[in-house]
C-alpha cells in the first residue's frame, strides 16, 4: 500500500525541538483543509536520534543499512515531501526554554540540526525536502505557500 495515485502527499515535518514543526504541521493542515498526510517527524528522526544516543540502529552496520534501503524504498513508493523546519541556535533554546524545559537538558540542537543535514544528503533526499527556516518568523501564510509550491512541482515531475 502506498499513496501514489490518491492524490495525496505525505508530508513529514522534521527538525530539532523547538523549530515550530508542530505548530507548522496545525497550520499547513487548517489551510490546506487536510488535504494531504501530515506527519510529526518519521524516519529522519528516527535515524538522527538514534546516532546521538548511540541506539543499535546507527551502531550496528547491518541494521543502519537495513533502516537505510527502508527509507529510501519508503520515499520511492510513496508521494513524500519532507519539510526541515530549523531556527537559528539560540531562537531554538530560547522556544524551549519558553516551554518550561531546559534546553541544556536535552539533545543538543546544534549537534542535532548538523545530523538532520548529514542524513539528507547522505540519504539522498535533497529532492524531496524543502528547508523553511523559522528564525524569523515570516508568518504561517508564506512558509505554507512554500510547501504548497513545492508539493505542486513534485506533482508535476511524477
């Protein structure tokens, strides 16, 4: 089962905490009245997180490449775009800390963006991913179009 041919896109929302991807996703799916699968972080995450901590999935060479060959076979079957929502460093902390945590307590934002890149490219995906950067919050409107935008070029090139 996959979603090319229903007309809908999966859409992943990845990035470090405190990026804006949950707000994003609620944004995106009120303006496009849900019309495509939007996720709250999937495999990239999965694979980011599981090298910070040193899971088994990233340190034992037959399963990363076992988790490697499933991602790249799930983004070929299926309408996938990946939207990396990212902010500069210190906005990140800052967001968390407005959250009531304590940004020094959990992964560290700048080691966690550099993985989310790495995996990208080393994944291949750069096709497949729009980077917004929610720094400087131009409003939910723009960075919707710009997903919007980006899920119509990846329609017209199937």
């Amino acid at each position: 089962n996959n979603c090319r041919g229903s007309g809908k896109m999966i859409v992943i929302f990845e990035g470090p905490d405190g990026a804006g991807k949950t707000v994003l996703l609620r944004a995106f799916n009120s303006a496009t009245h849900y019309a495509h699968i939007a996720i709250d972080r999937l495999h990239l995450s999965h694979m980011v997180f599981a090298q910070m901590f040193g899971r088994k999935e990233y340190t034992d060479d037959a399963t990363r490449r076992k988790a490697e060959i499933a991602i790249k076979d799930f983004m070929r079957v299926n309408n996938v775009l990946i939207v990396y929502v990212k902010a500069d460093v210190s906005e990140l902390r800052e967001r968390i800390r407005q959250r009531g945590e304590d940004p020094e307590a959990g992964p560290d934002v700048t080691i966690t963006m550099a993985l989310y890149e790495h995996w990208i490219e080393y994944l291949g995906l750069e096709k497949q991913v729009l980077t917004v950067d929610t720094t400087n919050l131009p409003g939910f409107n723009v960075l919707i179009a710009q997903i919007t935008k980006k899920i119509k070029s990846m329609e017209r090139r199937k």
